[in-house]
C-alpha cells in the first residue's frame, strides 16, 4: 500500500518553545518508576515462573501474556489520550496516573502468588498496567518538545529508564549480599529477596509516575473547537479499535522501515529477557534445579549484570545525542546495534561469570539507543494531532516481536538446541545485528545537523524549519 502523506496543516506550525533542563527532567522522572516495574518483570519473572514448576520450553509461551496485553493496550491508549484533555489534568497524565495505580498493586501481588497459573496471570495484569502508564510518556515528547530537543527529550527518558533499571535488576542481589535477606526457598515458594524487592518496586513506581502527574504542564489542543468536533465524529471504542489496526497499514514511509528494524531490535531483546537466567545458570553455573544455591546465585548474578547494561544505557543516553549530531542518527543506531549483538552472542565464550558485564557493555550501548533514537527519528515524521495514536501504533514491533519470541523460542531450544537457551541468546545477537544493518535504509529527514554554536534566534529559525516539513 502507498504511504500516507502527512500534511502539515497551520496549526501544526505552532513553534514549540525550548524547555529548561528541569522541565525536561520532571516530564520524564515517571520513567523511573516504570522501568522500576518493567526491570523487575524482564530480571525475574523466568525464574518465577521456573520456581513454580514450569519447564525450559515453556518459559518462552509463558511470556505471551506480555505481547498479547500490549498489542490491544499499546494503541487503545494511544488513540484515546490524543482525545482526551482537561484544563487541570491534561492529555497524557490521567493516563500515566491510572497505569501507575494498577501497576504498582501487581507489583505487590506478583512474588506471592502460589501457583504457575497465577504467575502467568500476574503477569497479563502487570504488563497491561505498565503499558497504561508508559506509551502516552513516548507521544508526551512529541507533543511538548521542539524537534531540535526531541533527541534529548527521548534521551532524558533513556536515563531515567537506566537508573530505574539499575537499582531494580540488581535488588535482589543486593537484599542478600548487603542486608543477608535469603535469596533461596522451598519448592514452589520465591524467594524473600525477590519478594522485598517487588514491594519496593510497587512503592518506587507510583511516586515517580506521581511526581511527573503533578509537576508537568502540558500544552492545550491547538483548536479546542475543532479538536472537539473531531473527538465527537470518532468516538467510541470500537472506532479506536477499527482505527488503530489500520493503522498497520497507513504508517508513513520513516516508520514502515523503523517498523522492520524495531521488529529484529526487540526479538533479540525477549531473547535475552526470556533466556538469559536459564542460560548462565546452565552454561557458566552448570546447573538447572531452580531451589539450588548455585542456581539463585546465578539468577542474582543476571540481575547484576542486567543492571549494569542499564546504568551504562543511562550514561549513554547523555552521549549518543552527542555521536548523533557529529554523525547521523541512522549511523548512530547501527553502530549501537551491532555492538549490543556481539555482546549477547560473546556470553557463549565465557566460562567465569564475572566476564558477562563485559558482554553487558554492548547490550547497554545498543539498549540505550533502542529507547531513544527510533523515536527520535519517528517524531519527526509524524502529525502533532496523531502522535499518541501513531506511537501506540508503532509499539506493534516492540510487541509483535515478543509474540514470536514466545511461538518460535521455546521449541528451538527444546528440538534444535536441545534444552541449551545459550543458543537462543546467540540467536538474539544475530537478530540484533541485523537489526542495526536494516537501519542504513531508513529515511530520516528529520535528521537535520545542528550546529554546537546555534544562537537562539537559529534554533527558532530551525524549529519552524522542522514543523513546518513533516515526513512523508
């Protein structure tokens, strides 16, 4: 199908002013608390389901719950906040506030649960709660940032996403090695470290997600009257659902070819979610009886290593705006995935397991550029007034990815691996690098070079530049 021309219409050429520093750090902490859950779940929800008697091929299944929840949640969310706006709540922060009500009660219920089946349940209500509360943050830059910050603004999430994941992916590690709370259980019983760290993880979630609620402002429809009338003409659910899946097919030419990229990214992503606690702990650890001490060792030790990925992903959000203005985007996030996918396919070749933070190194590059650049670039290309429907539509290949993982993984690496997931991870690094190649086809126009020593006036001048030339 041909793709869809955006038109920019006069109100759209609005210039949206620069924002300070704080501003840029108060609209996005709430990412702190949400990549607090999202680390919680990728580090531990494997070995949940491990310790409540699921075998190795079915963790993968398992996981669809995830895929399944955003794919509905993702857009929906989306489509209805770009019709929402009240004078004192806004656009985006109503849904970012009920998200982060519901997610961090299922943060407190996830480690208590007694049985596989209500793990994986958990695991569908915690990942549609979270969804909730993240997609609108992504259409929030959009929506308040001139092009010329939207990398940063992207950026500053980025970090926020590292630090969360930091502090998070490590918890419980941390819990036993510096407050000797037990990281080990009884058969089908998690473990206290676990445990305390989801409560932690519940309470983190909603005060940061609450401190962007309360110290964000965002900018009213740019024509009330009209905004209206267009929210009358398409309301109802089911015209949400109708429109958002059509979506698929109506995407403009930048996020068709990021699309493909998107998809190779976060299979290879899921791969190492999924995989990683099953593959060190057989691998390096040499064991697979989740109620071993050489089994929780290992399961603390990917937590650690997770969180480093994500603290390096935090510094580097701060630099790859920097190696994007000297280079390109496209080049920028090529680079980024190719390094993280030697990182992952380099974990086959070590024996001693301190070894996999250097592994890490190339996974939190690559992590830090998927948050952030894709986004960067898809911003530029899209229409103001259908930025939370159009990133809502976009998160597909954050989810239809995941969905494969969770039909192909399982049964390659029970029949063609035979129950060795260091193969899947190998997998997932091939997929990533792959990803990174696809990325030289994307047209970017939007990548306009910025020089470092633009007056004011310049970055206005440049700012009407970038709204007034939409992407096709």
């Amino acid at each position: 199908m041909a793709a869809s021309t955006v038109v920019a219409s006069p109100a759209s050429l609005r210039v949206k002013p620069r924002l300070s520093f704080w501003q840029i750090w108060n609209m996005s902490f709430g990412f702190l608390g949400i990549q607090f859950g999202f680390a919680l779940q990728n580090a531990n929800v494997s070995r949940i389901f491990e310790t409540m008697g699921a075998k190795t091929d079915e963790i993968a299944f398992l996981w669809l719950a995830a895929p399944a929840t955003g794919l509905l949640v993702q857009p929906i969310i989306g489509y209805l906040s770009d019709r929402t706006w009240s004078p004192r709540w806004g656009r985006r922060r109503p849904y970012f506030l009920v998200g982060a009500i519901l997610a961090s009660l299922s943060l407190l219920i996830m480690p208590n649960v007694t049985a596989l089946w209500m793990a994986a349940g958990m695991l569908w209500i915690m990942d549609s709660s979270i969804n909730i509360s993240m997609e609108p943050f992504r259409a929030l830059v959009g929506d308040l940032l001139p092009s010329s910050q939207r990398t940063t603004g992207f950026g500053a999430q980025t970090f926020f996403i590292g630090i969360g994941a930091v502090v998070a992916s490590s918890l419980p590690w941390m819990l036993t090695n510096w407050f000797h709370i037990s990281n080990t259980a009884t058969a089908g019983h998690i473990p206290a470290s676990v445990r305390y760290s989801f409560t932690a993880g519940g309470i983190v979630f909603f005060l940061a997600v609450l401190w962007t609620v309360l110290r964000t402002r965002e900018y009213p429809p740019e024509n009330l009257a009209e905004f209206e009338a267009e929210k009358a003409r398409t309301a109802g659910l089911a015209h949400g659902f109708r429109e958002s899946f059509a979506g698929i097919f109506e995407m403009p030419r930048t996020m068709r070819q990021l699309a493909v990229v998107q998809f190779f990214s976060w299979f290879a992503l899921f791969a190492m979610w999924i995989y990683t606690t099953q593959a060190v702990t057989s691998h390096i650890f040499h064991t697979t009886n989740p109620t071993s001490a050489d089994y929780n060792k290992g399961g603390d030790w990917v937590g650690v290593c997770f969180s480093v990925y994500n603290g390096l992903s935090a510094v580097m959000a701060l630099l790859l705006p920097l190696v994007a203005r000297a280079t390109s985007r496209r080049f920028t996030h090529m680079l980024a995935l190719v390094l993280g996918g030697l990182g992952l396919i380099s974990i086959y070749f070590i024996h001693d397991y301190h070894y996999i933070l250097v592994s890490m190194v190339g996974v939190g590059i690559a992590w830090a550029s998927i948050l952030s650049v894709p986004y960067a670039m898809l911003a530029g290309a899209l229409p103001s007034s259908k930025m939370g429907y159009y990133m809502g539509v976009f998160n597909f290949f954050v989810v239809l990815p995941q969905g494969a993982a969770g039909l192909i993984l399982g049964p390659l690496t029970k029949y063609v691996f035979h129950d060795q997931p260091i193969y899947t991870l190998i997998i997932g690094g091939i997929s990533m690098i792959l990803a990174g190649l696809l990325t030289l086809r994307v047209h970017d126009a939007d990548d306009i070079r910025l020089p470092n020593n633009m007056t004011p006036a310049e970055n206005m001048a440049y700012d009407v530049l970038a709204s007034a030339n939409p992407e096709v």
